[in-house]
C-alpha cells in the first residue's frame, strides 16, 4: 500500500501526467516532447527519469533517437488514474494541437521519403544547391529568434543581420552560426520597433515574429527603412485563429492576422507589387501564409 502511495504521489505531478498523455498517442523522443509541453530539455529528461523509474515506460532506439510510449497493463492499480489523465480531452495547455500538427508533419516527411526512393536524394540539399543560384543578397531577419532561418539564408546571403529582443535566444543563436560555420551572420539584441542602422539591405525577411510584438505595423515600417530602393519585404505569418492558449504558453500577443489588412498596412508604408499566399495547414489548427512586397525604384 505504501508503494502505490509513493506512486499516485509522484504521478500527481500535472507535468509527468502531460507526458504522459502524449506517450500514450505515440511514441515521441525527448526534443519532440520538449517542444510539446514548452519546458527545457533537462526538466523533461528529469521528468522522464521519474516515470522509467516507476517502470511507467518502455525506450525504443530508432536511429540516433529514443523514444517513450506508455508501458501499463490495465491490470496495474496505478492504471485507474492514468486513464483519466489520457481520456481527457480538454486541451487548455495547447499540447494535442501541437501533437497532431507534429503527426501531420511526421506524415508529410514520411510521404516525401516514399516519393524519395534515388539514393541520396535530399529536397534539404536541393534547397541549397538553388539557393546559390540567388543573388548575394544583404539580408536583415526580423525577429530571428534561434538563428534556425538566418544560418540558413547565410548559406547564400552575402551578409545577414539578424534582430531579436531576448538576448537569451541570441545565445542558443549564435551557438548554431559557430556550429554551422556560418560567419556572415551578425546577431543583435534590439528592439524592432525603433530599431535603425546605416545599413540598407536587398531583402528583410519576417518570419512568424510580427504576432510576437505589441505594434506590427511599426515593424512593417521598420522594415521599410531598412531597405534599398528595389529591395523586397518577406512576411510569413498564420491566419486568424482561436488558439487563445498561445498568448500565455508562446507569448503570442495576437491571434493571427487577415491578409488582406496586412497587406494594406505595407500598401499604406510605400510597398508596391504585393503578393499574397496561402499555405496548407493539413489538420492543424494554423494556417500559415506568405507575403511578398517590394520597395519601388
């Protein structure tokens, strides 16, 4: 009895009881929980180690990964209580919308590889090998958070300055540039709304940072400054959503955008030739779209 009170203890954790949940939909690996429950890699690993040591889990090595699926007979007395915690469906913490837009991603990668079947074939080395074929462009990523998009560009860019306002992400980006040898990247901490320098650039890019800031259309006119006559603005951001979740957990401070007004307010700072895309979204509730404007000769 005193076991099976050690144990409705420590599974009164909401967190181990999260994880919980989520491997019992399918097995995940650590950076995939990471990014579901929104906690660092080593509380969750700290949480994970309580649960394998309940023997509430079975590991699987698939390639470099691990991943966790629940292992629980129905038999078990702690079963009664994990049931409640996997048949809820409330989602208050946003983690089963993160889940099935990571299964649709899972399946979408999966569908590629079947298409995939020449030996070294890779779209990621694709990617690359057309990204030379760019112009050295000088390049300003707005809002760039862990450096994922601007080491990318850098592989083609001639310079890239990368801007964000939390000095703590500017970390974990510069750790990626020195990892990727990516040198014609500079990263600032500023803040976007009055951020100005002498240098002009032939692109700025802005990708899922303006649901981020407390004046969008500030950015926008931030952006506007920074640019060359000729240059081009690139605006990725999700449609309007109900995901209210998002503001506490993500820090979002708006739910998405319309299109067509933001459009309007680079219309309204002098960007002409706008274009508009819609992306698909599978079954996850955000829906992602493209603008492209550029700055008259």
């Amino acid at each position: 009895m005193e076991a099976l009170s050690q144990a409705y203890r420590a599974l009164g954790d909401a967190t181990r009881l999260r994880i919980l949940r989520l491997v019992a939909q399918t097995p995940l690996n650590v950076s995939e929980i990471v990014s579901l429950v929104g906690i660092a890699q080593p509380t969750v690993s700290h949480h994970l180690g309580k649960l394998k040591a309940m023997r509430l889990l079975l590991e699987e090595r698939q390639g470099v990964f691990t991943y966790y699926s629940l292992d629980l007979h129905p038999d078990d007395p702690r079963w009664p209580l994990i049931r409640v915690a996997i048949d809820d469906r409330t989602d208050g913490d946003g983690d089963l919308a993160r889940l099935r837009d990571l299964l649709r991603q899972r399946d979408d990668r999966q569908a590629l590889n079947e298409r995939l079947l020449e030996p070294g074939q890779s779209f990621q080395l694709w990617s690359r090998a057309l990204g030379r074929l760019l112009p050295r462009w000088d390049v300003a990523d707005l809002g760039c958070g862990t450096g994922s998009l601007s080491v990318e560009i850098a592989r083609w860019a001639r310079s890239v300055l990368a801007i964000d306002r939390n000095p703590e992400v500017l970390v974990a980006a510069r750790e990626r540039a020195a990892r990727d040898e990516a040198r014609n990247v500079e990263f600032v901490a500023a803040d976007l709304h009055d951020f100005s320098t002498r240098r002009r650039f032939d692109l700025v890019v802005a990708s899922q940072s303006l649901h981020f800031l407390d004046d969008p259309p500030q950015v926008v006119r931030t952006a506007r400054k920074l640019l060359k006559k000729g240059g081009r603005l690139l605006v990725l951001e999700l449609l309007p959503h109900g995901e209210e979740w998002v503001r506490e957990r993500l820090g979002h401070r708006y739910l998405g955008f319309d299109p067509v007004e933001l459009a309007a307010t680079l219309e309204a700072e002098g960007f002409a030739s706008i274009i508009t895309e819609i992306l698909p979204s599978g079954s996850s509730p955000f829906r992602p779209f493209l603008l492209c404007a550029e700055v008259p000769e």
